[in-house]
C-alpha cells in the first residue's frame, strides 16, 4: 500500500508528473491554500467553472492570483457559448451556441465569433477553453448535445468546427475540440451512465470523426475524450479508457499531437463503473494525457487521491513511467504554446458579433392568425430538466427582454401535464407567447401547446432547443438556442424590431 505522507512529502519528478497531470476544479472565487500549495508542488493546469465566476475584474484578479505561484498555469474554462456559459452564468451569454451558428452557415461569422469570446477568455485570463463541440447530432432526442451541436450535417459541422478552432486560437486561447470519437448520435447523458454508440465502422468514419480531422487540421491544441462506448471501436473500453480509440485511433492513425483531455472523471459512466482513481490510471495510460476532475469534486483531497494513485500504479507496473512522463511533458508543451500565445487586449473587439449572429440565426414561421403584438402579452415558459451540462442557474427565454419592450408583460414557468391550462389561466386576456426548449423530447410540452393553441390560436411559440416538431404559432419562432441573445433577438421578432 502507497505511503501518502511520504509521497506528500516527496518532490521527484514520478509525483510531480502525476500532479502535472490533473485538471482539478476548486470552489469559492478565490484560489484556496491549497491549490496555490500545489501549483508550487508541480500542478500545472486548473479548471474554472461557474462558481468561481462573479465579474470579469473578479476572474482577472483570480488568475492573476494563480499565476503568481506559477507563471504558465493553463487556466481552463467550459465556455461554449449559448446554453453552456460559465462567463456568464447569472446572465445568460452574449454569443448564441453551435446550432445557431450552424443554422446561419457562415463559417467566418463562426471565426469571428470564437475570435470574440476568445478575446474576452484572454482579457481574464483564461488559455485553455473546452470548446468547441464536434459532435454531429445524429440523434435529435440526444439529451446532452442538441444545440451544442452545429447540426446533423457532417460536413456543415466540419467546417464550423475548424472554422471555430482557428477563431478562438487566434486570440491565443487553446481549443479543445469535443468528445472524441463524438457524443452526437446517443440517447444517454455520460453524466448518469454510459451512452452506447451501435453503429458500423463506416458510419463512424464517414460521420462522427470527420469534424474531429477537420479540428486537428485547424491545429486544435487539445482534444477531449468522451465517456461513450463505442463497440465498433472497442468494445470493452468507454473511449477516455480505450488505447485503441485514444492511441491507436487519435494518435497513430489521425497523427494527432496535441493534449488529450479527459472529459470529468466523476460523471457516472466513469466513477459509478471504475471509480474516479483507477478510471484516471485507466486513461493515462490508454493516452490520455490531463485528467479534467473538479465538476462535482474539488477539494485537496480528491487531487492527493488521484497524484497517489497515477504514483501507485507506475510503482507497480500497471502504468509505464514513460507514458505519464509523455503525458505530463504534453501538458507543459501546451503550458508553454499558452504562455507564448497570450495576447490579450492586443485585438480590436467586437462587442456586437454575437447578437448580430443571434438575429442571422432567428426562423420565423408565420401561421394563419398570425398578428403583431401591440401591447403586454404573457410569457408562458414551459421549462424542462436542464443538462447537467447546461446547468438550471442560467437564466433563459424571451421575458425580460419582452418586458422591456411591452411594459405590463407578466411571465410564468410551467411544466408536466396541466402546464397549457395553467398558462392559460395565468394568462387572463393577455396574449401568450409560449416559449419551449426542444418540444419534440417532452410530450408534456407538446400537449401544453395543443391546450394553448386549441383555446388561443394567436399565440406566439418561440423554441429555444432544436426544432424538430412542425412549427405552429402565430408566429413560430425558432432561435436555434438559449443564450441570452437569441432571447434578445426572439423578442425583437415578435414586437417587429
């Protein structure tokens, strides 16, 4: 059994690769002792999500706390922009997501916009975003990816992938493309348990991994694998764990040189079937090279947990030496690439892109009693479970926006079967603008329209998920997503704007 104290102690060059290794998250908006302690010890990278974030000056100030123990800490970030926000998590994001990037098809719109968040990522001090999302998506019920998805076009995603690379990169912030070998054509969220892809190697091939080549040809810094099965593959290993996926695949047939980011080790397809500390040994050596932990776990403790068991395991021999020097001496390349590429402030901003790709991406379908909205309406949001990913603090919809423009506009949230009528009844003589998030996944929803729609046939249905179901409203609205600018740019829709 490893001796804890005298590893804590110890110095060498095996524990300081082994710390080298992870990506620990933290809580509290400042950086505690003990993460400050390891980053002197050897600890090389750290993720921030959004309970780290209060203001941009307050996340500056952080990493610049960081970076006073180490110099050329990564500092990582989940920031895709859209629903998946941590920058901007009390108020909804200033950039729309994937899908409606992929719904205006302009891959130097997409550019430009990944060059503005990456911009705003450097100003604070972030190098490394877990961004962008090459998952094709395949399955519409998929319920992890949706509008994280630039669409279920292979070559459409390709192309915004790569064009979103090489946008965020240019304001000298790393890309980590995700979730290899793809994340889009499943029904399971890895969150809760291990999604399982069935398809032949050629569908693989000629779908799923293509926007992952398109990626490494843009020159993706990184890449993040996923907790999914894929048997055509490997069919005992989930992906972060397979070294055909992650070696013989990524690696050896792809070329790819750059980091191999674990997606979080404590999701359940990973802790509930391997545990957290031989799932991290499994990944290293399959290839993996960082170890993202700190979603759910994030103290010192889960960090001295895993540095142990990455030293065990190569004291006995189930993970060479040699493979976590690799992959800790990648994690430093990347350190270095960062350290040289941090530019910020030295590009012109463009405060403005995102809402103007927020309205190129808006689809109005109009219905025969479709009318202008003259005066107060009543918002009915019929709110589904958010993702994990997503997350249910950030704020979503079109009513704070609608109330800014229609003074008098009530608003209320509803959900499982008596959702329509009590909308309805919410409502009084207003108008209703019902707002939804993917209806073709929530039956619920879809006969809270019918009871709407049936009583009130001039009411205004805004979808803020993927939209699926035919369109039916007086207007349709379509925003591709849920970020706080496709909520703006919904609401300029229904009052004509």
């Amino acid at each position: 059994m490893t001796n804890r104290s005298t590893l804590t102690r110890g110095t060498d060059t095996l524990t300081r690769d082994a710390l080298t290794v992870l990506q620990p998250g933290f809580t509290g908006t400042s950086a505690p002792d003990w993460l400050l302690r390891r980053l002197g010890e050897g600890l090389a990278s750290v993720g921030l999500f959004g309970r780290n974030i209060a203001t941009p000056e307050q996340l500056a100030a952080l990493t610049a706390q960081l970076r006073a123990e180490r110099d050329d800490v990564l500092v990582a970030i989940d920031e895709e922009g859209g629903d998946v926000t941590r920058l901007e998590v009390r108020t909804g994001s200033s950039f729309p997501g994937n899908h409606a990037l992929g719904a205006v098809d302009d891959a130097e719109l997409t550019r430009g916009v990944a060059r503005e968040l990456g911009r705003r990522l450097a100003e604070c001090g972030v190098n490394l975003n877990w961004a962008p999302s090459a998952d094709v998506n395949a399955n519409p019920d998929n319920p992890v990816i949706g509008v994280r998805s630039f669409g279920a076009d292979t070559a459409l995603v390709a192309r915004h992938t790569a064009a979103y690379v090489e946008g965020l990169q240019s304001a000298g912030v790393a890309a980590c493309t995700k979730h290899f070998p793809g994340h889009g054509d499943t029904a399971v969220d890895s969150h809760h348990d291990v999604p399982r892809i069935d398809v032949d190697l050629e569908t693989l091939r000629g779908r799923d991994l293509a926007p992952f080549r398109a990626a490494i040809a843009a020159g993706s810094r990184a890449v993040m694998s996923a907790h999914i099965l894929v048997p055509a593959l490997d069919p005992e290993f989930p992906a972060t764990l397979s070294r055909r996926i992650l070696t013989g695949l990524l690696r050896e047939e792809f070329g790819y040189q750059g980091l191999i980011v674990t997606d979080g080790m404590e999701m359940k397809a990973i802790s509930a079937t391997y545990g957290i500390e031989r799932g991290s040994v499994l990944a290293i050596a399959a290839g993996a090279d960082a170890i993202c932990v700190g979603g759910g776990l994030a103290d010192d403790d889960t960090v001295l947990r895993l540095r142990d068991a990455l030293v065990a395991a190569v004291r006995s021999g189930d993970l060479p030496e040699e493979r976590l020097a690799d992959a800790a001496a990648r994690v430093r390349a990347l350190s270095k690439w960062a350290t040289v590429s941090a530019r910020p402030g030295t590009q012109g901003s463009d405060p403005e892109v995102g809402l103007d790709a927020a309205r190129r991406a808006i689809t109005v379908t109009r219905g025969e009693q479709a009318a202008p909205v003259s005066g107060p309406v009543h918002v009915a949001a019929f709110t589904p479970v958010a993702n994990i990913a997503v997350g249910d603090e950030t704020p979503w919809g079109v009513a704070a926006e609608l109330a800014r423009l229609l003074p008098g506009t009530t608003t209320g949230s509803y959900t499982g079967a008596d959702a329509g009528r009590e909308a309805l009844a919410a409502a009084g003589e207003r108008r209703v603008v019902a707002v939804v998030r993917d209806e073709h996944r929530h039956p619920w929803m879809a006969r809270a329209l019918d009871d709407l729609l049936a009583a009130r046939p001039d009411t205004v249905v805004v979808e803020m998920g993927v939209p699926q179901a035919p369109p039916r409203g007086a207007p349709h609205i379509a925003t591709h997503g849920a970020a706080r600018v496709c909520g703006v740019a919904a609401a300029e829709a229904i009052v004509g704007a």
